[in-house]
C-alpha cells in the first residue's frame, strides 16, 4: 500500500498528534502513522502538568474543557512534598475553593489521554490516520521526497518531510539524529496501579516522596479516579548502574517494609505487574533536525530533570514542529540547514526551563538542603508559596538557582 503526503508524522503519541492537530489547525494536510493500534497503553506517571493543560488550550480550548468534563481525568489542586527527613509539605497550587478557580492539573491513564488525543486526528478530514504500521526502513530520494517503508516492504510511504515523534526507543533519533542514551541524561522508571490506598488527599494532590533509595529521583503515588492510583520510581540511570539499584525490588520493599507506607498499602491492591519504562531527559542541548526530518517529544529527548514530566514539552515541540513544517512547505526548502530553525526555535522555548530543572535535579544530591528547606516550609507560608510555584512559575525556579535563597531560608 502507497500513502503519498507531503508531511508524515510517525508516532501519535502527545507530540506527533499535537504536530497533526496544529498542522490541520492551520489548513495543512499530513499523514499519521503509529505502530501500535488504538487505544494502545503508554507506560508513564500519568500526571498531565499545567503546561500540559496550557498547551491543550492553546491547541483548542474545547480540549481543555473535555479533559476536565472527562471521567478518566482527576484534578490535580496541588502538591504533597515528602523530604528526605520524612517531613511532609502539603502544597496547593490554586485555592479550589475560590470563585471560578480551575484545577492547574489532572492525572489521567495514558491509555486513555493518547486515546483522547487520536480520536480528535481521527476526526479531522485533513489527517490521515494509518494504525498498525511500523515504519522502520527510511531513504532520501531527493531534495523533496523521503521513501518509508515497514520492514516486509507492504506499506510505503512518500513524502517531502518527516516528523519522527516516535518515543524514546526512536530508531530514527539514533540513526539520523545521532542521540543516544546517556545514562547521565537518562531516567530509569517503573510504575504499577493499585486500588485501595490510603491517605490519598481529597484535592488529589500527587504526591513526590524523596527518599534516599531514589534519590536523585523519587517515590511517587499520583491518585487516579474510582480509588486507584497510579504508584511509580524513577531515577537517574548513571545513579542506578553506580548503586547496583534493582528499582522493582526496591519499590516493592520500600510499600512492604516503609513505617508510613506499610499502612497505607496494607489493604491495597495492585491491579497489573511493575513496568519499566525510559525517559530520555533534556538536560544537554542535542541536535533534532536534518535533512528533510523533524524529531519531536521523546524523541528529541525533551523531558524535564526535575519532575520528570514529558507531556507538556511534547505538545510544544509539536507545535513547533507544525509551525517549521508549514515554512519548509512555503518555501520549498526541506534542507538540514533550514530546518535547523526548528532547534532553535525548540531551545529558545524550552532550553531555560530545562537547564533550571537540571539545577533542581542536581540539588537533589544534598538530601540536606532539601530537608531544610522542607522544614522550614513548613512554618512560613511564604516559601510555601515559593515551592507553590516551584513546578509552574519559570521566575521563581530562578530564585533556587541562587545561594541568597537558600540564606534567607536559614536565617530568615
């Protein structure tokens, strides 16, 4: 079977359904192509940020308002900090209960929010949509034509430019874009769901526990609606190699065997096995163009240090990715050299919120400060507000970055 389009995205995960949707936003036509058929499971923390949620608004605003109508969707009002110290810090990011307050986040099954996202390119009469094809093979024909192919040869694709917003397996990365997995830029992470925990916080704050067996990572239990949860660890690859760490066991040791954790999974239950999964983290600048491609998402290794959110980011880079597709098209021009705008376009968008959480991720290694500045959160409402802001406000993560932030935490 031969598709022909001008533009083909492979991958309609958040990045590449983002770049059809902006694409198709903007009169232009494209072809969508995944592996997998949908709804298919992405294995993920599930929490969708108030960048994700911004970029959905901007993406459509009657996206934003079916996501909180959704019953898959729970708001998220705020945060649950445990330090290395154990100390606990509630934190909201918005007062739910004041007039037209809106919930800044939500946490949502993969399974269901990709599914969310290729329903409305489904829908779309200028996105062609092909499930169930993997394109593994790629040729340039020429200055304006790339040759895809799936691995027997039954399905080709041509097209003038290709988005590959593949994930962070992306075999098109590695052999176009020449990223790799570096472990130094690279989170290990598992998940698994239970029903039946305790103390979840009735304003479905997620919760991000810094303990010292992850760290520079985290425990995290990020409630879902009807009672589940959505119960994971990541962390830094090179820090799991040098510490031998076996996260499976050490998740499942930590619920069985934690004073505090122990009794809220004493009646839970655990609804599937422990998955791992990668995510390649945009702590270093890398190339993600060349001649006639785009990456896009993980793909183009884009997701935050700290939090470990990549949802947000996918949808900006493929917004980006839309946008420099539509000049490549206007101007005839698929060459490595034009598209490099796109890199820099990605960079200029993102680079300073990626280096500032690369700073918070560092800091991660003096479980110490952290602890400090938990506890003394915990009686000044003011540096409450700080840590309120810590995850949505780019000005106050800059704050952190300074030495006088953390003297006036000390001494007032």
């Amino acid at each position: 079977m031969l598709y022909k389009n001008q533009i083909c995205i492979v991958g309609a995960g958040p990045a590449g359904c983002a770049t059809a949707l902006f694409l198709a936003k903007a009169g232009v036509a494209c072809l969508l192509v995944d592996k997998a058929r949908f709804p298919r499971d992405k294995i993920c923390g599930d929490g969708l940020s108030g960048w994700s949620v911004a970029m959905l608004n901007r993406l459509a605003p009657e996206l934003k308002e079916a996501l909180a109508a959704a019953p898959a969707a729970l708001p998220s009002w705020g945060a649950r900090f445990v330090a290395p110290n154990r100390q606990v810090l509630d934190v909201p990011f918005v007062d739910r209960h004041l007039p037209q307050a809106q919930p800044p986040g939500y946490v949502a099954p993969r399974l269901w929010f990709d599914n969310f996202l290729m329903e409305q390119c489904k829908q779309h009469p200028l996105i062609e949509v092909a499930e169930g094809v993997a394109l593994v093979k790629w040729e340039r024909v020429s200055a304006d034509c790339v040759r895809l192919q799936d691995e027997k040869g039954l399905v080709e694709v041509e097209a003038k430019l290709a988005v590959f917003a593949n994930g962070a397996h992306s075999q098109q990365a590695k052999a176009l874009g020449g990223i790799h997995a570096e472990k130094r830029h690279y989170v290990a992470g598992i998940r698994a769901y239970y029903e039946g925990v305790q103390g979840l916080h009735p304003d479905g704050h997620i919760e991000l526990h810094f303990l010292k067996e992850f760290l520079p990572g985290y425990f995290w239990i990020f409630p879902l609606p009807d009672g589940r949860a959505n119960v994971g660890a990541g962390m830094r690859s090179d820090m799991v190699a040098k510490k031998k760490v076996n996260l499976r066991k050490s998740m499942l040791e930590l619920i069985a065997q934690d004073p505090q954790l122990r009794e809220r999974f004493r009646h839970a239950r655990r609804l599937d096995e422990v998955k791992g999964f990668g995510l390649p983290l945009g702590s270093k600048k890398r190339g993600v163009s060349g001649d006639n491609f785009m990456l896009a998402g993980d793909a183009a290794s884009l997701i935050d240090p700290f939090t470990g959110e990549g949802i947000g980011n996918a949808l900006a880079s493929g917004e980006l990715a839309a946008q420099w597709a539509q000049k490549a098209l206007e101007a005839q021009n698929y060459t490595a050299a034009f598209l490099k705008g796109y890199d820099t376009a990605i960079y200029n968008r993102l680079w300073k919120e990626l280096r500032l959480s690369k700073t918070l991720q560092d800091l991660l290694n003096y479980p110490w400060l952290f602890s400090m500045v938990v506890n003394k959160a915990t009686a000044n409402e003011t540096l409450r507000q700080t840590i309120s802001c810590m995850l949505t406000d780019m000005d106050v993560r800059q704050q952190l970055k300074k030495p006088s932030f953390y003297l006036k935490v000390l001494f007032g």
